[in-house]
C-alpha cells in the first residue's frame, strides 16, 4: 500500500464484524508515517489499541491476539521491509489465525510484496470516489482498486469496488470495459 | 470449674477458679453456661479488627484484653476522656461491658484496667496535664463478656501522676507469675507502693532467677520500652520457597515460580479471591532483593495465566550471587467467587479478552496498549483520548460492547455551537459528521494554494509530493476552545479533500486573513481518510 493513502482502512472495516473487540497494533514507524488510529472515525469504538516499538514488538503481539478467540479480527501494521517480517514469520501468522478462527490482516505499509505465508494477498490502492449527488465537488463513496494478487484456493483478479449503504459494489472502472451491472461481493 | 463471673454472681460468692459446685452450695440459684474458650478468642480477634476504628495499631492481649495505641489518636475523638467514654459506649452497644485504662505504657494500662478500684472521678485537673504527659498514651480495655461492671479509670498523667494511682494497687498488678506474687506476699511487700519503696539493688537480687519484678516495674513505669506488635488485618496470600543452598542458575526464578503459583493459587482459592497484583520477590544471599511484577485486568486464580504472566520477568531476574529465598506475594487481591468452567467449550468473551489485556500489557508496558475512551472537545485531537486497557473500566467496556454498527458512535458526541460558558453540552453524534479512520499525532504543516481569503484549496504539497484536489468538501469550522487554550489561538476550517488518484484527506487552515491573530492562516495535514 502506499503509505500516504489511508484507503485501505475503509477497505478492510467495511469487512468486519464489529460485535466484538478488534485488535490494531500499529509499529511505531507506521504511526510516525501515516497516522494514529482514530476511533471517532471508525465503526467501532471497540478496540484495543497496540503501540509497538518495532516490528518483533508487533508481530508478537499479533501472534498473542490471534490466541484470543473473543476478537473479531486482528490488524497489524507495519512499515516498509524489515527483516523481522520473514517468511516464517507471516507464515507463524496464518497459522494461528486458521487455529483460532480470528480474522488477522497484515498490512505492509510502502513494502514490496517479498515472499509471504499469507492466504490470501491484497493491493489496495484508493480510486476515484462515486459521485455524490448531494453536491457533486465533494468526494463521495469511497471506492478501491483491489488487486488480489496471490490467493489459495482463487483466481487472482483485479476489480473496482466502491462501498455504498453497507455494501460493496463492483463499478466500472473508468478506460476499463463495462461491467453494466453491479455485483453484491459482501454483504 | 468457673471460668468467668457476672457481677450479680461475684456479689452471691462466686469466684473465678473455683468449682462450681461450691459456688452452688453457697448460692443453688446460679446459673451456669458451659465455657467456650475457643469462641472467646475468636470473639476476642473479631473484636480486635473491629477496634482499628480507633487506633490503627490494635494487639491482643491474653484471652481477654485489647491493646490500642491511641499515640497521637485521642484528640480525633474529642480527648482522652472521650475516647475512653467512646469505646465504652460503643462495647455496651454490642452488648459487652468493658473496662478501659489509659495510661502511658501498656503496662500500667494494663494494671490499671484490671486492678484499679477508683472509678470516673475528679479527672478535670489531670486531663489537662495529660497533653504534655508523654508521648507514647496507651491503654488497654479488657472486654470481659461476663462482667458487668463497667469503669473508666482516671487518666494518670507524669510519672508522679502514675505513681500515684498505681501505688495502691496489689502487687498481681505486675504481671509476674503466681509463685512470684507468693513470695513478695510472704515478704509483706503486697503493694506496687510498698514494692517501690524497697531499694531496686535489693529487690533485683532478691528475685534474679524468678520472673523479673524490676524489669515488670520498669515496663510499667515506661523505663522500658514495650512496643505493640499488632498482627496485619489480613495479610496479603504469599507462598514462600527456601533452597537449602543458594541457587545461581539462570533458570532458578522460572523454577522457582512454578512452584510457588500453586502454593499461591491454593490460598486464593481458599479465600476466595483473585490477584490483581502479583509480585515475585527473589532473595539474595548478599542481602539484596530483586522484584517482578504483574498486573492483571480483572482479578484471576488461575495458575496457567498467572505462570504465564509473570514467566518472562521471572526469567530476567538476575541471581547475582545467588537467590536463596523467594516468595510469592498478591499484592492486590479482589473478592472472586468459585466460577465453573462453562460445560460447553466456549470461551466466555471478556476472561479472554482481560487475559489478552494483561499478556500484551506484560510484554509491551502499560503505555502502549491502549483502549480509547471520548473526551468532551471539538478539537480532533483532544477527542480521542486513550487509556491505559489496564485501568480500561469495564462498565466503559460494557458500553463498547453494546455499540453496534447503527449506534457506534453512540460513545462520541458531538459538541454543539455554543454561545455559553463552559465545556459544550453532550450530544448525539450526527451520522452526516465525518472523521478521518487516521489522525496524524501531530498536524503536519503543508504547502496549499487556495483561492483566498476563504476559498477551496486547488493543490497542496505534503512531504515533497504535489496532490492536486480534485474534489473537496468543506469548510467544517472548529473554534478553538477559548477556556482553555490562550486567546492567540486561531479557529480551524477543516476540508475533507480528495486528490486526483482518489486519496482522502484531513487538511485544515488555521485561521483566516485578517483575524488579528496572526499573519495569513497556515494549512497543516491532520488526517487520512480510508
């Protein structure tokens, strides 16, 4: 993800469930960079806020939440490549939240895609938002441009989607070929 | 066997320590109620405690008496007198008739409690002198369940005071054992007075062997010192490890530990309590101590979350020359009720969560595990407030539990526009207000050409790049809270903009062209939207 573009929040919050306690850690490195959490902003004010020092810090205590079945997900955020994020250590990461059935998102801020234990790997970038009808110079819905790139068990693709009324969209893309309709991904 | 005598009884003949039956020859309507000695400790230790409201420092003293030191106590009760009227007042509510001495050392009070005849009288001359007496005024009542009589002794103040009223008393005043009042009986020593006017020289080689009489007079005339040894209330639950020979392995205190969280655990459970503190303390043979400590969300007894606790500080410890002790303590303790394990497997949501609170608590400083909690602004920045999840409360969390996605800002309010004093009033927040998912610690200052004075920004540059907006929303104005931050502080305009690659940010000019605070308004980055 690019590191001055917070789309991938919106992305990755419409997703969850907010009934129970969410886990963010953030390396303190992400924070310098892009930005503390800010729970006003969120759909939840369930969460437990995590400031590591580094990325051992961070990982570790990913690997804790992901033993605790009582959150519905877990977040981590880390900067750039370090060495500590290895193979193994994304790995460990899957593992333990197929073990638990915790949702765990791994999100590399301005990293390159090294070799990854993850199932499933996403490139969000944000896209132009929907157009708002209300008042058409201000921004609207937010919209992506999801890459998933590496995925056991799907195809990879690539596709536009938008959030709209606790929804996802597929919208058209623009120089893209038209979609005509819209498809429901997720409720 | 008579243990104890009502004072109706005393007056028909009846003696403690003689047998009942002679008692009943003497008088066959007395009435006998079989002794309880255990019951009467028990009672003893109760009432013991329930004395901490007068004197933080409260022994028991034989099977039938009390020691407060009332140090420095006495004039939160309006005097001596009063204290001593207090506690009085206070037994016979409870049903039990007390007699209570104060007198400078424990000793005397002790004598006087149980041997002095004189009543409450003739005291308002000697309480004055009782300020200056000295410093260390204590007193013993000696709750005697039987009794009836109820006395207040006079207050002796100075030594000469105290001389005075212990004088007349008899020599079993003294405390020493029974052969010893024997033999000072036979040599027509049968006063404290008489006693004292025997020459110390003599009287010490008299009674070398024996129970000391000059050191019992010497105690009671406060020659000597007696402190009070009062038991902790409740001592905190604490296990303790001996080794034979000090042990200097790194492992020791992880070993250690694993023996000593059972030991724990079995005291908790036994009070039916949970620690919320727990300190491991590690004794080393040079005299040093060294402390790990841990503490947990919601009070626990269970040894695996405990064990796991405290196992990596344990670890870090460091032997030195060797630890030869340790010990275990629940420096803090909660009440925690038996709970059954929940028969289907599911793991009840907030053990869980406490438990992850407290591991990651452990490992990454209190500091930096964090719940948020709103705070009464406008200002972005001032909203979000953080605390520790540790002291997170959980009625708090209780509400966040509830807010489901429709009332998720339920916690947050909104202030409104205000023209009044004060903090703004609460209110709900409006579904239409919208907050950046990120806010930058600290606003950025960034580069925006805008069409002034009061216009839409058109382009900003932040950290180097250039960002073109090609739609934004705005202005949304926030006044800067003139109650607490100085009158040179400007309002904020913030833009919700987009860029041309569909970027979403926070941007804010502070201040406008010709506010008198200052020159043309800077822009600044404050967050990014998702």
């Amino acid at each position: 993800m690019h590191p001055r573009d917070g789309g991938w929040a919106g992305f990755l919050l419409a997703q969850l469930d907010t009934s129970k306690p969410l886990l963010w850690v953030q390396e303190r490195m992400a924070i310098l960079e892009s930005g503390r959490v800010h729970p006003p902003g969120l759909p939840t004010q369930n969460i437990i806020h995590v400031e590591a020092r580094d990325t051992r810090d961070a990982l570790c205590a990913m690997e804790e939440g992901l033993r605790c079945a009582a959150l519905s997900a877990v977040i981590g955020e880390i900067w750039g490549d370090p060495r500590a994020l290895d193979f193994t250590a994304t790995r460990r990461l899957a593992v333990a939240s197929e073990r638990a059935a915790v949702p765990c998102w791994l999100v590399r801020l301005g990293g390159s895609a090294n070799l990854s234990g993850a199932r499933m790997r996403w490139r969000i970038a944000s896209a132009p938002s929907l157009r708002n009808d209300l008042d058409p110079k201000a921004p609207g819905a937010p919209a992506w441009d999801a890459e998933l790139f590496r995925a056991r068990g799907s195809p990879p693709g690539r596709w536009s989607i938008a959030y709209e009324a606790g929804a996802f969209h597929l919208v058209a893309a623009s120089g893209d070929r038209a979609m005509g309709e819209i498809e429901r991904l997720r409720a | 066997m008579i243990h104890a005598v009502t004072k109706a009884a005393a007056e028909r003949g009846a003696r403690a320590g003689a047998r009942l039956t002679d008692a009943r020859a003497l008088d066959p309507a007395l009435v006998a109620v079989p002794a309880d000695p255990d019951g009467d400790a028990a009672l003893v230790q109760r009432l013991a405690k329930w004395s901490g409201r007068w004197s933080p420092l409260v022994e028991v003293d034989g099977a039938d008496g009390l020691r407060l030191d009332v140090t420095g106590v006495a004039h939160l009760f309006g005097g001596e007198e009063a204290l001593a009227r207090d506690i009085e007042l206070r037994f016979a509510r409870i049903g039990l008739s007390v007699r209570v001495a104060i007198a400078p050392t424990p000793a005397a009070a002790w004598a006087l409690a149980r041997f002095s005849p004189s009543p409450l009288a003739g005291e308002g001359g000697s309480s004055r002198r009782l300020r200056k007496g000295e410093g260390a005024a204590r007193f013993v009542h000696a709750p005697s369940p039987r009794s009836r009589s109820a006395r207040v002794d006079p207050l002796p103040r100075g030594e000469r005071g105290l001389l005075e009223q212990l004088a007349p008393l008899h020599v079993s005043a003294l405390r020493v054992d029974a052969d010893t009042i024997r033999t000072l009986e036979r040599l027509g020593l049968k006063t404290i007075g008489a006693l004292l006017a025997v020459p110390r020289l003599a009287l010490a080689r008299r009674f070398r062997g024996a129970e000391d009489v000059v050191d019992a007079l010497d105690r009671m005339l406060g020659r000597k010192p007696e402190p009070l040894t009062a038991a902790p209330a409740d001592p905190p639950p604490r296990a303790l490890l001996r080794f034979e020979e000090p042990a200097s392995h790194p492992e020791v205190a992880s070993q250690a530990l694993e023996r000593l969280i059972p030991d724990l655990v079995g005291q908790l459970q036994e009070r039916h309590l949970g620690a919320r503190r727990l300190s491991l303390t590690g004794y080393r043979v040079d005299g040093s101590t060294a402390v790990a400590s841990v503490a947990t969300t919601i009070a626990s007894r269970e040894s695996k979350h405990l064990t796991r606790l405290l196992a990596d500080k344990a670890a870090a410890l460091d032997p030195e020359f060797g630890f030869d002790a340790f010990a275990l303590t629940a420096e803090w303790t909660e009440e925690l009720g038996a709970a059954q394990q929940s028969l289907v497997e599911e793991p009840s949501g907030e053990r869980e969560l406490a438990r992850l609170v407290d591991r990651l608590t452990v490992k990454l400083g209190p500091r930096h595990v964090r719940r948020p909690q709103a705070n009464e602004s406008h200002l972005p920045e001032r909203a979000s407030g953080w605390v520790c999840a540790v002291q997170f409360s959980h009625s708090l969390l209780g509400e966040g539990d509830r807010s489901t996605k429709s009332s998720g800002g339920g916690v947050w309010r909104r202030p409104l526009h205000h023209a009044s004093h004060g903090p703004p009033p609460r209110a709900e927040l409006e579904e239409d207000l919208k907050r950046p998912q990120r806010l930058l610690d600290r606003p950025e200052a960034i580069d925006v050409i805008y069409a002034t004075p009061e216009g839409m920004p058109r382009r900003f540059r932040w950290r180097r790049a250039v960002h073109d907006i090609a739609r934004a929303e705005g202005p949304e104005r926030i006044a800067p809270e003139w109650w607490r931050q100085p009158s040179s502080a400007r309002l904020r305009d913030y833009y919700r903009v987009e860029d041309a690659e569909g970027r979403r940010y926070w941007i804010y000019r502070e201040g406008i062209a010709g506010d008198g605070r200052g020159g043309a308004p800077n822009w600044f980055m404050h967050g990014l939207f998702g």
